[in-house]
C-alpha cells in the first residue's frame, strides 16, 4: 500500500513533535484556566497540522498517510458503508447481551458534560477533531510504518499504542477501544485510505456521547 513508504526518520520526527505538543499543552493546562475540552482540541489540532507538514516535508506528500484529494470523498462513502455494517453488528451485539440481562450502553458510556456548550465542545472536538488527528497518527503512521513487518504487525502494534494512550488520558474502556483499533486498521488495511477510518472513528465516537448523553 502507498502509506508504507513512512520512514523511520518520519515515524521518530511524529513521535517527538506529538510528545512536545501534549507536553506544552499540560503546561498551558496547568497555568491557565482553560477547560481540558479546548485544550484537548488545540492539542489534537496542532498535532495534525505538525504530521501533516512532517510528512510533505519528508515522505512523498499526504498519500504516504493514505490520504488524497482524489479520494476523500470516495474514502467518505466507503467509510459511510463500513460504520453501517459495523453498527448493525454493534446492534445484534447489543440485543444479545441484553438478553442476557446486561445493560449494554453501560459498557461503552463515557463521562459526559452536563453544561450545553461544554456538551457541544465534546461532540465537535470529540467527534471530528479527536477522530481526524488520531487516525492520521496511529494509522496514518504508526500502521504504515509497522504495516512492513505484516498485516498483524500493524494492527498489534497500532491497536495496543492506540489504547495504552486512550486509557492514560482518559475512562475509556479497554475493549471499547481494542475492537475499534483493530476495526480502523482492517478498514485501513482493506480500502488503503485513512477517510474511512477516519469515518468509522468520527461516527463511532459521536454514537457513544450519543447514547451516554441520552442515557
């Protein structure tokens, strides 16, 4: 696939600009009275447009991320299709364990805010900014870099940094976050362009702050 032409150079240089992003952006956290919400965004933000300039600057543009202005829309329908079948699946899931007497909306409930524009904040860092800025990261490199050692070497490797990090930031639940780092990857893997889990991720997201906010 095309993003596997990300040098280990590259995957160092991401790796040591995202670290010093978080790092400055605990800092700004820890001196001013800013809600974690904007800086989370601000994070996630910067770092996107640090990868992406890492990137242009030393591989061979957005396309060794799997990225393209020809195909984002394609990559957004495709993505459109997978988040279907996925929460069909999520559904007839759901239905079995509740049959077994399980709440199923309490395995994947995360925190949500009680204030309306703290609840906005959420939904459009934690729904599209998060979601975009992840998957440029832990698939758009970390995968490709590791996708040359095999299919089951990225999708480990990505899936496991994917959540470690999740659960140092946050109350996320480990399964929540395993099965949908291994759902990325395949739909990564499968359709070799970073819109469609990118979709997956962003509607994925917005459907459990849905169901927390609901419930």
């Amino acid at each position: 696939m095309e993003s596997t032409r990300i040098k280990i150079s590259t995957l160092l240089t991401v790796l040591l600009a995202v670290i010093g992003i978080e790092a400055l952006m605990i800092s700004v956290h820890l001196h001013l009275q800013v809600s974690p919400l904007i800086i989370t965004g601000m994070a996630r933000t910067v770092q996107a447009l640090v990868i992406f300039w890492i990137v242009c600057e030393r591989d061979v543009g957005i396309a060794a991320i799997g990225l393209s202005q020809m195909t984002l829309l394609h990559g957004l329908k495709k993505g459109l299709l997978w988040s279907a079948g996925f929460g069909l699946a999520v559904a007839l899931a759901g239905a079995v364990i509740f049959v077994a007497g399980i709440n199923p909306v309490a395995l994947i409930q995360s925190r949500t805010p009680v204030k309306p524009l703290q609840i906005a904040l959420l939904f459009c860092i934690g729904s599209i900014i998060g979601p975009v800025a992840e998957e440029i990261f832990f698939r758009g490199i970390l995968y490709s870099f590791f996708r040359r050692w095999g299919i089951f070497a990225a999708l480990l490797i990505s899936t496991l940094v994917f959540v470690l990090l999740h659960q140092v930031r946050g109350p996320a639940i480990p399964v929540t976050q395993a099965i949908g780092g291994i759902l990325f990857g395949i739909a990564f893997e499968v359709e070799k362009n970073l819109m469609v889990p990118i979709t997956i991720h962003a509607l994925g997201n917005m459907a459990i702050f849905t169901l927390s906010a609901v419930f």
